[in-house]
C-alpha cells in the first residue's frame, strides 16, 4: 500500500511573501528599511530550486545603523528591568505559538526541513525558548545579582536550524538586557524577517531587536564592529575560527558552537528497534544538516552486522521528498553547494575503499534531494570518518570492548554531542564521563530544551546556549568595570653585588618543577631575580619550549586528579594552606625582600593566600552540578567536569596572593595546570615547590615554569594539547594568548591588561573562578513516565 499525498497548504506563506514582493526589508531600529547598500540576494526553496523572494544584502553602512540603534536602546531596556523585559519575551512567545503554523511552512520552504519537523520539533523548541528565558528575566535579579548586561550584542546564525537558532541566541540575550542586532544565514533568512514582524506586533521597543540579512560579508562587517560587546555564533568551525582571530586583540566576548562528528555508541546488550530509530533521528532529521548529528556510528562487533542488516531495511522505507508533504522523513538538502559538499566527501569514501549502501529507490530530481547513506567498512582516520560531511550520511564502525568504544568516539577533533545505547545503566553511566562532548544522551538522540545548556568542547567551540549556564554567555560582573588598566612591571636596572648584610648569600638557584620533581631547565640557562632596587636576590630557571612540553606531558599524566573525588582534593588543598601556615614568616620575608614591601603588608598577603586556599578547598566539594528539569521523559544532568591541562599564566601584582586565587580554583575542580607566575617575584612560586611536595599534591598536578613570561605564554598559546589558558598581563599578551587559540579552540580567560585588586574578595569572585575551571557536560538520562 502506497500512502496518499498529504500536503501542507502553503497558501498564507505565499500570501505572506507576495506582500514583500518585489523586495523584503531590512529591520532596523523597529522600522522597516532598503539596505543602503542596494544589494538584494535570492532566498530559494530547496525542494524546487524556486526562488521564494529577494532580501537585502546588507553593508558595513546598514550594520553600522543596526549597531547604532540597538546602542541607543540600551539603557531604556535596561532600566526597564527584569519583569519588564520577561513580559515581552512572554508577548513574543505567546505571538509565536499564535503564528506557528506560518513559521513552520515558511520554514521548511526556505531550509528544505520536513513540515513534520518544522511544526512538531523546530517551533515548539522556539516558543518554549522564549517562554524558558522570559522566566530568567523575571530571575534576573534574585538569581544573578552580581551580574549586568553586556551591551549590543552581535549574532550570526546558521541555516540548519533558522528560528530555532534565533531563539537560542536572541531569547537569553534580551532576558539578560541586552540588545541585539542578528544576521541570518544567507540561504534562510524569511522566519527571521517574520520574527521582526511579531517584535514590531509586542511593541517591542525601537532598536532592542534588529534583523539585518546578509552574506559572509555582512557577517563580518558585525563581527568587527567596535560597538559591539559580544559575538555570538553558530556555523562551521572554519569560520570559528576567523572569528577567534578577528575579535582576538579587542575585549569582545565570545561564544562559538561549532561543527561535529558526534558518536553514536550502540552496545550488545542495547534494544536493536530502538537504536535503530534512534539512528533516524540521528542522522536523517534534518537530512543530516545537524551540528550535533549522530553522524559516526560505533556498534559493538558481535552485533554490528546485524544492526547494519536493520537499518538498511529501515532506510529502504524512509520517503524522501517535498518537505511540504506531511509523510517525508527526508526533504531537500539547503542549497546545491551544501549537496556538492555531501556529493564530493561521498567519493572520497568510496575512494577511499568503503563501501557504500543506498536505497533502491530514486530521488525526486527537481530538487537538492541527496539519499539516505550507509558507510562500512570504515577506517577510522578516514576522511568520511573524521570531516563533518553535515548530510544525510551514516559512517559506521566497530569496537569490542567499552575502553575501545570510548577510544573511538573521542578520536575526533570536536566534542559536540554523543549518544550511548545499552539497557545497562552502569555501562551507560560509566562511559558518558569519559566521552570527551557537551552533550550525551543515554538511550535518546537529538534531544534538546531550553532549560538544558548546549554547547561544545575542544573543536566543537565554547560557551553554552540553554539553561543556566547559557545566561553566563550574555552578562559581564558588575566589579569587572572597576578593574583599570595594570602598571607595567618596572624594569631595574642590575646591581651587582647583594642586598643585607655584606655577606654573599648561599648561592640558591630555584629550578623548574615538573611532574613532581625540581628540573633543570632544558636550555641550562638560569635567569637573575631582583629586589625592586635591582639587586640580585636569586636565580630562577629560564624555562623553553621543552619545558613546556614536557610540563604538558606530565600534567597530562596526571590526569586521574580529575577524578579523585572532591573531598580528596579538598583535603590536599587544606594540607597546602596547612603547611603554608607553617612557614608563613619566611614567605613573608620574601615577598618583602623581592617587593620592598613591610614585613606588615607582605604578612597580609600571606594571610589572604592561605585564607583563599581554604576557600577553594571549600568550594572543591561544593561548586555542585546539577539537575536540569527537561520535559520529556528525561532528566539532564549539567555536570561541572574540568577543562582538562590548563595554563595558567600569573598576575604580576600581589606574587603570592595572584599564584593562590588562579591556580588554585582551577586544581580545586580536577584540572591539572602548567604555571608561569609571576615575572616580577618568581621566588614566592618557587619557594612553594616544598609546600606542594609536602602536601600530598599528586606529582604533575601543578608544575612550575619560570622564565620569559610572554615567551612561555606564547609556547602555551600555541599548545595543541593544552586544553585551557588562563593569562593575566599585558594587552598584547592577551590579544596573542586569544588569537592563537583558535588552532585547537582552547578557552582562554585574558585581562587585556586591567588589574583587579587580589585581596577584595569581590574583585576575586569565586564562583567566576571555578566557572572559567570548569565545563559543563548535559547527560540526558530516561526518567519517570
Ligand atoms: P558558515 O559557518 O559559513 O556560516 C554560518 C554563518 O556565518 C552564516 O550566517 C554565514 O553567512 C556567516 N559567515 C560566513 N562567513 C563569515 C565570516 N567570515 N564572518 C562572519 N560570519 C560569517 O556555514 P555554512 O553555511 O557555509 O556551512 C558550511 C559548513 O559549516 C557546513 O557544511 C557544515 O559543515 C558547517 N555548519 C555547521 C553548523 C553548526 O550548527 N555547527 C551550521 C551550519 C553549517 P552566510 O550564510 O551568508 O554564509
């Protein structure tokens, strides 16, 4: 039996766009007008090739006065406060819902997508977005009270997933009291010119939502422009990167989700019908085009022919066509570029030997329509198995053991999302730690909810949209505008000779401390330390690029500190201010010997470094994950797990108190670091290889490399296996430390050169601290009815 064509009626959307015809608008300061630049750009449906309307190509001018608009606005919808700005989002909300049958025909004539996607999937996650944050906003204050808006924020959005995309970026920021100016993807602008009518509908003040469409361009003009506090975008990791660089020597902040190549781990024991499902929604709902696609299947081998046979019985039933009929699974693919791109990494697997399994049946040929495709037989470095082909093609393997399972899925450069299907929760809940991604789900695919964060590790980018930990990306500390630009340290003129009492001190050269143990430095070259009168008061050693390397390495040995439990950590960190304790005198003297300061002052700075261990080692056990309440048969669990090998580079003022308050909180949540301290007194580092050595800190925990502050941080940059750098110095310095971590996307935390006071303990906010040690990891797990 056939199944009768159903489509859905296209008929308001056709009203809808012949009302924009010939030319759509730009939305800018709540009005509706022609690109200055007097560019238009086709928008077509996939399913036809038609064109559907023509929509401006905006310029440097035209994001110019959408930046300049939605400055204006700014202080007006700030002032008008949290319940204020929750009763919009709440009016958008409900407008939308009004209006979801337009948004979802409109949608999947310009993406391609399924209507059954578009009504059921991709509009429900809108709505529930803007309802989601309209209650942050209500929150604000009460939840977030330390905490203020960033300004005009810039976002550049993908073509995958066009409202629900815009939902995510613009819902969280308006909550948060900024404004917005958004650009579309070129393919898929029309719901985001929809939205602009309903903003226009709630009354929503002139200039706190604007719409500009354009190209690659246009969204580089947005990404440079200097009014603009934060960047927020969606898309190829490519493109991640050019932005990384881009916004690198200015103080905009950045969040970036990124390309995938996502596992999808199926074990013995697993329900065969289900996963195969599973598979569909993996990698089939939206033809594949999904950042987060289950696009890497990993099946155990003593069923993994059998679950080959399964899925291509099932891909043989899949329909494929207009993605106006209401009984596709598979609509068109966006644009012919995109299905060159699937057409061309498909060769190269054939190429490449694997073999290829497609349906019997044929595509409709009017349209960018691309099969179902099953790869096996697949080499793991193979191309198909390593680049995001973003189309509807499944790359299978297979493992034998969990340890292999988890080898496989995480020889990949991204981090997105992976999925693990067993009926043994242990096994599942063993795995989801160890699988390096922002996402897991257990026995589901594909779920996604406002409440939930979303966002990548390693490759994948940084930063999280939904859920609590979203709200992060679109508020600054409200202390952060009292830190002011750092004096340089002073260089000093060498004095030779010695400072106290006549007599040469015992010579005493500090060495570096890697994995546990004092090093010499490789180059064996040792570098002088001087009071602020420039008199020699020791030798540290002038650490390279080897000693970096091999810090690296050790610190990636010792790994396991990730999973001691927190309490065990908390009690070497107390051990640490303990022993410190013990000494408090000498390091005191030293401090006043390197900085001058009384032996009153520098006694204090001791005191605030053993009072700010304790608070870290209080926090270790406490900066809790928790539960997100997902409304599905789920419950998500956001856990806080550390970046990995950090690099931690310094502040130059208060040697002691800066070592304390940035190393430890990255220690404190399981992250093993590389440390340059200080430049201007390495010694009060250097005197606490003991303290480390007698505290039960594991070898390779905290190593020590002292030299050319800028020099290391440059070799720590431009680690590819350091996987977070902290660095607190100059402008220049952070501009570099930010530009060159795009190569491997490592979350950096720079100062641009402002310096906070140390002992204000609301200039060192904890919970800031612990926050830019950790990420958070959403394991989606089956729950209740
Ligand atoms: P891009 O990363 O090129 O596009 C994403 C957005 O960024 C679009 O709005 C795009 O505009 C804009 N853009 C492009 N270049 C720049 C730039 N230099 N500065 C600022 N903004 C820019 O993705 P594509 O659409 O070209 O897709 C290419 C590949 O990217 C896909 O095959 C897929 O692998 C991946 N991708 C990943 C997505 C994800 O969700 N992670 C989503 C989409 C794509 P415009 O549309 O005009 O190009």
């Amino acid at each position: 039996m056939e199944y009768g064509p159903a489509p859905e009626s296209k008929e308001v959307a056709e009203q809808w766009l012949k009302k924009h015809k010939p030319h759509f608008k730009q939305y800018i300061n709540g009005k509706w007008l022609a690109p200055k630049s007097k560019k238009y750009m086709d928008s077509n449906n996939p399913c036809t090739q038609k064109k559907l309307a023509s929509v401006p190509l905006a310029g440097k001018a035209d994001v110019n006065d959408a930046v300049k608009a939605a400055d204006k606005a700014l202080q007006e919808w700030v002032k008008l406060g949290g319940h204020g700005r929750a009763r919009y989002l709440y009016a958008i909300a409900r407008q939308i819902q009004k209006h979801s049958r337009l948004f979802a025909v409109l949608e999947s004539m310009d993406n391609g997508k399924p209507i059954r996607e578009t009504r059921d999937i991709d509009i429900p996650l809108v709505v529930r977005h803007f309802y989601h944050h309209a209650g942050w906003a209500q929150l604000q204050a009460e939840k977030l009270p330390d905490y203020k808006e960033i300004g005009v924020v810039g976002q550049i959005i993908p073509w995958n997933f066009p409202m629900l995309m815009l939902s995510w970026k613009i819902a969280p920021a308006l909550a948060m009291g900024n404004t917005v100016v958004l650009k579309p993807a070129e393919f898929t602008s029309l719901t985001a010119l929809l939205f602009a009518e309903i903003c226009q509908q709630v009354g929503l003040p002139q200039g706190v939502v604007n719409i500009i469409t354009g190209d690659g361009s246009t969204g580089s003009e947005i990404v440079s422009h200097p009014s603009i506090g934060k960047i927020a975008f969606t898309g190829s990791t490519e493109v991640g990167r050019i932005i990384r660089r881009a916004t690198a020597a200015t103080e905009k902040k950045l969040s970036l989700e990124l390309g995938g190549k996502s596992p999808f781990i199926v074990f013995e024991d697993a329900d065969l019908d289900s996963v195969v499902e599973g598979v569909v929604d993996a990698i089939w709902f939206n033809q594949g085009q999904v950042c987060c696609a289950g696009s890497r299947l990993l099946v155990q081998e003593s069923i993994a022919e059998k679950l080959y046979r399964k899925i291509r019985h099932r891909m043989e039933k899949l329909r494929i066509g207009n993605a106006l009929e209401k009984g596709v699974d598979i609509g068109a693919i966006v644009a012919p570029v995109q299905l060159k791109t699937i057409e061309d990494l498909v060769q190269k697997g054939v190429d490449e030997g694997a073999d290829l399994w497609q349906p019997s049946w044929e595509c409709p040929n009017d349209g960018c329509f691309y099969p179902p495709s099953l790869f096996t037989n697949v080499a793991p470095a193979s191309i198909i198995a390593q680049e995001e082909i973003f189309g509807p093609v499944l790359v299978a393997m297979s493992f034998r053991t969990p340890a292999e399972a988890v080898k496989l899925a995480n020889n990949t450069r991204y981090g997105l999302a992976a999925s693990i299907w067993t009926e043994n929760i242990n096994l599942a809940l063993d795995i989801a730690p160890k699988v390096k991604a922002g996402t897991v789900w257990i026995n589901c695919t594909n779920m996604f909810d406002a409440a939930s964060g979303f966002g990548g590790y390693r490759e994948s980018g940084f930063g999280r949209e939904g859920g609590i930990e979203g709200l992060y990306e679109y508020v600054k500390l409200k202390v952060e505008d009292e830190f002011t630009p750092a004096a340089l340290p002073q260089a000093v003129e060498e004095k030779i000779g010695h400072p106290g009492n006549g007599l040469p001190a015992i010579d005493k050269t500090a060495k570096l401390y890697i994995g546990g143990k004092q090093k010499r430095p490789d180059g064996g070259y040792t570098r002088n330390v001087h009071d602020v009168k420039g008199h020699i008061i020791g030798q540290v050693g002038e650490g390279n690029r080897k000693d970096i390397r091999n810090a690296v390495e050790a610190a990636h040995a010792a790994g396991k500190w990730a999973t001691t439990t927190a309490h065990n950590r908390a009690q070497v960190l107390y051990y640490l201010a303990e022993n410190l304790e013990l000494r408090a005198s000498e390091f005191a003297q030293r401090l006043s010997q390197a900085l001058g300061h009384s032996n009153r002052k520098s006694m204090q700075e001791v005191k605030a470094s053993i009072e700010r261990i304790y608070t870290y080692a209080a926090f270790a056990d406490k900066y809790d994950s928790y539960v997100h309440a997902t409304p599905f048969r789920n419950v998500t669990l956001a856990m806080k797990e550390p970046l990995g090998v950090m690099g931690i580079v310094c502040p130059d003022e208060a040697p002691l108190l800066g070592f304390v308050s940035t190393v430890l909180p990255a220690v404190a949540m399981g992250n093993t670091v590389v440390v340059v301290p200080s430049a201007t007194a390495p010694l009060s580092a250097t005197d606490l290889y003991q303290i480390i050595e007698t505290s039960d800190v594991p070898g390779g925990v905290i190593n020590i490399i002292t030299g050319d502050k800028e020099g290391l941080t440059k070799v720590l940059a431009n680690h590819d296996d350091v996987d977070g750098l902290w660095y607190f110095g100059s402008k220049e310095g952070s501009t570099l430390v930010q530009h060159a971590a795009a190569e491997n996307m490592k979350r950096t935390w720079v100062n641009f050169g402002k310096s906070r006071d140390w002992f204000k303990p609301t200039h060192v906010n904890t919970e800031d601290f612990l926050r830019h040690a950790t990420q958070i990891k959403n394991i989606w797990v089956p729950y209740g009815e």
